[in-house]
C-alpha cells in the first residue's frame, strides 16, 4: 500500500497567519490526491480534490499544489474557524490511505 | 442531500455487526459509496468502496477477507457487514458518497463530499 506523511504532524499558528502544510506518497500518485479538515466530533470535510481543484463552497484561502510524490495543502490567511486537523488521501491505487493528519492549533 | 449511519454498538471480539447507510435528496444509484473509519483519538482509515451497480468493491487490507460492502439501490442503502471483529475495529464508521470526478477518458478523481455523522462501533468483552 501507498504511505502517505504529512508533516508536520500538528502547529500552532496565528490568526491571519500563512499556513502550509505538506504530504509525501512513498511513490507517485501523478495528481491522485485530495485534502480533508476536520473538526473535534465532526465528521470530515472535502477541501479539495485532484491535487488542486477547490470543492464547490470552499473559501478560496485554501489551495493545494504538487505532483508526483510532495504535495501542499496551504491556508493564506488563517480563520479562527480553520482550526482543525488536516487530513490528505491519495486515490491513486488501492488501497486509498490517508495520511496522519496534521492538527492546527491557536496560538 | 444526506447521508445517515446505524448499526453500530458494542460487540465481542470474534463478533459481527452490519452497519448501514441510507442515503437522500440526491440519485443514490448514481455514485460510487465509501465507509471511512476513525478510531478512537486516531486518524482516518478508509475502509472499503463499491461502485454504482456494486460490480466493483475494493477493501483496505487490514478488513479484506472479514468485511463486506454491499448496497441495495432500491433501498437508497449502504451496508458493511463486519465479521470476526478484532478490538482494533473499534471505531467510527462513516459513509460517504464519492463523487468521482471524471476531468478525461482515463483520468478522474475520488472526492468525498457527503458524509454521514459516524456510528460507533466497540468490539470489546
């Protein structure tokens, strides 16, 4: 099965602030790859999906980036509602695997 | 659009337990369907997928073998049958509807937009 790791695996970061965080495939998954966030005792939310492409209704603070093996998942500007755990999925092969999460925390 | 979860509670390792999903305000028959798990204070692990007609299913592999995706379109319903459960299933179980993003022939993209509010399942004695 594919690993995925994200990293860094939490961060404390201030409103307003440029956040990115970065996912690496133990081998490439061309731009098979999407970001998730979720919050405590909720289930989790579609960012966005092939590498790139924003889900309808999401604000366009996030975007995403990469190919291949290294991927980004980046907030511009940081909300307080944005505090949540971050989650990449890569659907190039099966199995699916998730990375870790990266939790994101005021600071 | 909606999708919710039953069937969870707690089960005897060795166990099984069927969940389900039924899903409404959209064509249930025309999606991809996906259960993704979380165990407790852990991360999430996708589960197992079946295709719009249920001709294809694909599991992870740490349930191939135990678990089984199923749907009943007329029924607008999801299921998993989970046999043999292990203390290491104990998790949320949630459903999502993928909705499968074709950008050209041979390319497309898996991208879970509707998801259920999770049923715990606790496989303890």
């Amino acid at each position: 099965a594919i690993q995925m790791t994200q990293s860094p695996s939490s961060l404390s970061a201030s409103v307003g602030d440029r956040v990115t965080i970065t996912c690496r495939a133990s081998q490439g998954i061309n731009n098979d790859l999407g970001w998730y966030q979720q919050k405590p005792g909720k289930a989790p939310k579609l960012l966005i999906y092939g590498t790139s492409s924003l889900q309808s209704g999401v604000p366009s603070r996030f975007s995403g980036s990469g190919s291949g093996t290294e991927f980004t998942l980046t907030i511009s500007s940081l909300q307080p509602e944005d505090f949540a755990t971050y989650y990449c999925l890569q659907d190039r092969i099966y199995p699916r695997t998730f990375g870790q999460g990266t939790k994101v925390e005021i600071k | 659009a909606q999708l919710v979860e039953s069937g969870g509670g707690l089960v005897q390792p060795g166990g099984s337990l069927r969940l389900s999903c039924v899903a409404s305000g959209f064509t249930f028959s025309s999606y991809w369907m996906t259960w993704v798990r979380q165990a407790p204070g852990k991360g999430l692990e996708w589960v197992a997928n079946i295709k719009q007609d249920g001709s294809e299913r694909y599991y992870a592999d740490s349930v191939k073998g135990r678990f089984t995706i199923s749907r009943d379109n007329a029924k607008n319903s999801l299921y998993l049958q989970m046999n043999t459960l292990r203390a290491e299933d104990t998790a949320v179980y949630y459903c999502a509807r993928d909705q499968d993003i074709v950008v050209a022939p041979t390319v497309g993209y898996d991208a879970f937009d509707i998801w259920g509010q999770g049923t715990m399942v606790t496989v303890s004695s």
